[in-house]
C-alpha cells in the first residue's frame, strides 16, 4: 500500500532567504523571468495577490502560481531561518521556532498559514502525528482558500495513516472539505478531495470504493498538486493490489509516456517496479529482479524530487531498491556476490532511515 510522506513545501514556489534580512519588501521572481517587488497580501489557492511598488507606483498583481518560480518575504529572519533549518534536516531546531512564531504576535498574517504547514512539517518529520494533524486542521479551517488547502488536507491523511486510524482521517477530511466548502472554493478544488477520500479506502482495503473516488479525482485538473494523475496512480495501484496486474502495468506506462513531474513519474516506475520485483521473486529470475532494480532506481537517480517536490516516492524508490538488492543477495551462489548485494541493500536502508527517520516504507 501506498503511504505517502509530507513535502516540505507545496508546490515548486522556494521561500527563500535574501542575503540580508533587513530588505523591507518581499520579492516574486516569475517565469518569464521579470522580478517584482512590493509586499504579498495573500497566498491564494487560485493566484498570488502581490503589490508590486517600483517608486511611487503601485500595481495590484494576480499572479497564476504556475508563472511564479520564487517567493521572498523580504523581512522575516526568523521564518526563514526556521524553514532552513528544517529543510536541511536540523528539526529539533526549527521545532520551537517555528512552534513560537505560530503562537506569537509577531508573524505577519499574510505568512501565517506558511508557518503552520511548515510546523505540520516538521512535526511529522518529527513521528508527531497527531500534534502535526491538529495543526494542519487548524490550518485548514483558518485558512481554507490559501495554497495550502490541498497540500494541508493531504499531509491530514498522511498522518492519520500513520497513526492507523483511518476513520480519525476520514472525519478529518470532512471537516477540511466542510471548512473548504464555506469558504467557497471552486469546483476544481472541491473535486481533489475525492482523491484523499480514496487514499484512506485504499488503506482500508476497499479497492472497489477507492477505484470510484480516483476515477472522480481524475478530472482535477490542479496544477500545484498534479491531483489528476495521482488519482491515476491510485486507480493502478488499487487494480494490482485486486489482481488486475496486466491493467495495472498498462497504466503505469501510459502514465511514464505523459512525462508530467517526478512525483507523478517515480510513482509509476515504482509500481512497474513493485510488480517485476514480485514476478522476479515468483521465478526466481535475478533478470527479472535486475529489471525491478533498474526501475526503483529511476526514483532515486533520475526522478528525486526537486526542493519543493514530495518525497512519498523517493521513499518508495529506495525501499524498493533495498528489496532489490536483498532478494538479489537471496538468488546469488556466490558468497561474495551474495554479502555485496547485501551491502548494498542495507546501504539504501541506512539512507532512507537517515533522511526520513519515520517513513512508513521503513522495515517495522
């Protein structure tokens, strides 16, 4: 079953530290490659609302966050600090900071909901679930139309998973969609939350229901979140997991040829990857297993995420390749052979367990 972990930030807009902090202004850089300064007013769903000042003139900005590639909040030392911390690993540092921040004064209110996510993530990086769960839900009903709302709403069932309780998650989802409906969000939004519905009855086993909320999920269209070819995962997965494994190999592939983000792609060689594995081991085919290695690697080599990007198949990739390389070590007649793949299996292991020391795809 597909866990996925928390990523650290939404979509692949940095908040980045300027060289120094004192700069008032907050800057956005765009695709196009034009810089604007001015000050953020609010971090939509659906757009950035910036006031770009050049002199004396104003311009109010709504800028897609597709167009955006960078975000600078020009004086905020402790944010970014915090958020450095945490993204160099540093958590029990950023824990506290962030933890003030989010229950002082002091914070600008337009960066309020990006301190909460960034505590939820570190919280969870931390194993605390269920305090990461009360934040990001807090998260939700406080700021139902920021950019976070989805992201938010899937790290709620990240959690909840692993905590293994996937009714608390359900009625956490609902209370999130319920916050997001008040708040009068589109339709496109709306519809993503079928994809968390289905992730929480994949949990449960219940493939048939999780297939009929991923087929839904499909039509999203979000482009922070690529919600649509998650769900597409999804349904491939769940079509493997009832036996259907020739459908499933068919999707995974048709989802390689679009080529759209390492999340989306790692995600799909790790589910040819997982079904090779199985094969390789059925006929004790080191060929087979070799093939099953080669894609788990894509993961870690070829699509690791970018900054910004989620982390849930990077994980999988490695363990995926650690399994690998174990039942390769199983196949060998060579002791040599044998303890070399075994290195190297552990050697995947220790990576995973030093960058993400919680990670549900780690041996229990």
């Amino acid at each position: 079953m597909h866990r996925p972990m928390l990523i650290l930030l939404p979509f692949l807009v940095v908040l980045t530290a300027l060289g120094s902090f004192a700069a008032a202004q907050d800057t956005v850089r765009l695709r196009n490659g034009t810089v604007e300064s001015g000050r953020v007013e609010a971090e939509n769903y659906d757009a950035l609302q910036f006031k770009a000042k050049k002199g004396k003139e104003e311009r109010v900005l709504k800028l897609a966050w597709n167009d955006v590639t960078e975000l600078t909040y020009g004086s905020a030392p402790d944010y970014h600090q915090a958020v450095s911390q945490l993204s160099t690993g540093n958590v029990g540092a950023a824990l506290p900071r962030l933890q003030g921040l989010v229950a002082g004064t002091t914070l600008r209110k337009e960066m309020r909901p990006a301190a909460m996510y960034q505590l939820a993530s570190g919280q969870m990086r931390a194993g605390q679930y269920a305090e990461a769960a009360a934040t990001l839900l807090e998260l939700v009903k406080t700021n139902a139309k920021s950019r976070y709302l989805l992201p938010a709403t899937r790290a709620l069932v990240e959690c909840h998973l692993a905590l293994g309780n996937v009714e608390a998650g359900g009625e956490a989802i609902e209370a999130a969609f319920a916050a997001a409906t008040e708040a009068g969000v589109d339709a496109n939004q709306a519809t993503a939350f079928d994809y968390f519905r289905g992730l929480l009855l994949e949990a449960k086993k219940d493939y048939a229901a999780a297939k009929a909320r991923y087929q839904t999920a499909t039509r999203s269209d979000n482009g922070a979140i690529p919600i649509g070819l998650m769900a597409r995962l999804g349904l491939a997965r769940c079509d493997r997991a009832a036996g259907h494994v020739d459908e499933a190999r068919t999707a995974f592939r048709s989802i390689i040829d679009q080529g759209q983000g390492n999340e989306v792609l790692a995600g799909a060689w790790n589910g040819l990857g997982d079904i090779a594995l199985q094969d390789g081991i059925k006929a004790r085919s080191a060929e087979k297993v070799t093939d099953a290695l080669f894609m788990h690697l894509r993961g870690v080599v070829v699509h690791a995420p970018a900054p910004g990007e989620g982390t849930a198949e990077y994980e999988h990739a490695l363990a995926g390749a650690a399994e690998a390389f174990r039942q390769l070590g199983e196949l060998e007649t060579d002791e040599a052979l044998k303890k070399q793949q075994a290195l190297r299996s552990r050697q995947r292991l220790d990576q995973l367990r030093k960058e993400f020391p919680h990670s549900s795809y780690l041996p229990k």
